[in-house]
C-alpha cells in the first residue's frame, strides 16, 4: 500500500510517484480509488490540464510496460461520460468556476486513460448504481459498490430504522480496524484489483497484464444498462473454478 493522501486530500505528484514506485516494485495490480476531472485540449491556458493529463499517462504506461495492471474508479457523481455537455456543467457546480462555454474535453482521470482497467459500480440486483458514472466504451467493467434502491422506494426514516441500508449498501473496514457499511465507486474498482491480483496468480501471468484482463473481461457477466447498452459484471466464481 502507498500513502497518497494526508488528511482527505492527495496531491498529483504523490499520486504519479506511487504508480511509478509500484511498478518498480514489482506490484502485480495497481487499484486507484480516485480521481479527477481534468480539461484536456482547451485554449483556455488557465483552465486546461492536457499536460498532467500527459503525466498520468506516462506514469500509466510505464506500470503497464512493467507489468503491472492498473485499476482505476470512475468519479460517484452519476455522470454520463460520453456526454460534454453534461461534465462540463457538472464540473462548473463542483468548482464554481464556468466550464460550460470552455472549449475542450472534460475527462475522468485516471479512469479514462489508456491501460487502465475502469471500474464502475453496481448494487446488489446488478444495476448500476445511481451514484457511479458510466459511459458506453468508457467503463470497461462494474462491481458492487452498494446502491441506493431501497432508500429511493422507503425513504430515510424506514431505511435507517428497517436497517434497510445493511442490503443497499456494502460492508467495509474503518481505519480503526472495524467494519461499517458504505458504498462507492471507490468500494468497486478494489474488487477488481483483487480478481485481478487472483487471475495473475492462478493462470501464471506475472508480467502479462493484457493476458489477465483478457481472462478478467472473458469470464465477466453480460448485463446490460439503462440504455439497453451491453456492460460486463465482475464474476470471480467461473475464472476460480476453472
């Protein structure tokens, strides 16, 4: 594990030197449960970020060069990544700066970069869960993350009392070493790491990235989302009993 974060916030160099020193050190799976929008491709010098962009996706390569896979979340902010129109006023109300005139592309990092395994997330009945991003050939695969479903149909006061959040959401540890429930992108893409980290040790594949996620994407579940579009789920139990 690499510390990237210091009292809730993560800077971009900390972040690009733990994915380098990871695949240095051999890591076989690489999980990033962050991210950012970035402006790439803009005139607007103040505003674009093509250049850190470019940084993480060196940082990126040069992991997967190694050997390593990479997994990224997307953001929790239900947004449609194909959609500009939608992320640049998405990223105007998260900054209160004025994006929806800017000329450019708004972009999930490092979610949407290339040789980067982006993991979105799901609830228990296999929808996608209303707070996860998504976008068709953009989110390469969905896990459960947790969901909302139970709160939308019975309301706060009926879910907290029914403990109706035990089924809408997922169990996960606190830094004091104790369990509680929440839920998250962040709680889907470490998932995916993990199938990840067992495809690699089970069929032999250290060093050979593009062969484990091949295994990763072929045993996966076809779903399909609110658009009738095809998605893959995370399915751990046919790649194991193989």
């Amino acid at each position: 594990m690499y510390k990237v974060f210091e009292e809730g916030n993560a800077q971009d160099e900390w972040i690009l030197k733990a994915i380098i020193q990871a695949a240095k050190d051999d890591v076989d799976v690489i999980n990033l449960s962050l991210g950012q929008y970035l402006l790439k491709d803009s005139s607007n010098i103040d505003e674009d970020r093509t250049a850190l962009i470019n940084s993480y996706q060196r940082a990126i390569n040069y992991a997967h060069k190694q050997g390593s896979v990479v997994v990224a979340s997307v953001g929790d902010e239900g947004a449609n990544l194909n959609n500009q129109a939608e992320l640049k006023n998405l990223v105007s109300t998260l900054t209160g700066r004025e994006f929806s005139s800017v000329d450019g592309t708004i972009e999930d990092i490092p979610a949407q970069l290339d040789n980067v395994v982006t993991v979105g997330s799901v609830d228990g009945d296999g929808a996608i869960s209303s707070f996860s991003n998504r976008g068709t050939g953009v989110v390469d695969i969905f896990a459960i993350g947790g969901g909302s479903r139970k709160l939308a149909l019975h309301g706060y006061d009926t879910w907290i009392e029914n403990k109706l959040f035990e089924k809408d959401w997922v169990i996960i540890p606190t830094l004091e070493g104790k369990y509680t429930y929440g839920y998250g992108t962040s709680i889907a893409a470490p998932k995916v790491a993990a199938a990840l980290g067992l495809i690699i040790e089970k069929y032999d594949l250290k060093d050979k990235p593009d062969e484990a996620i091949t295994i990763l994407y072929s045993n996966s579940w076809s779903s399909l989302d609110d658009n009738g579009k095809p998605i893959r789920l995370l399915n751990i139990t046919d790649f194991i009993s193989k």
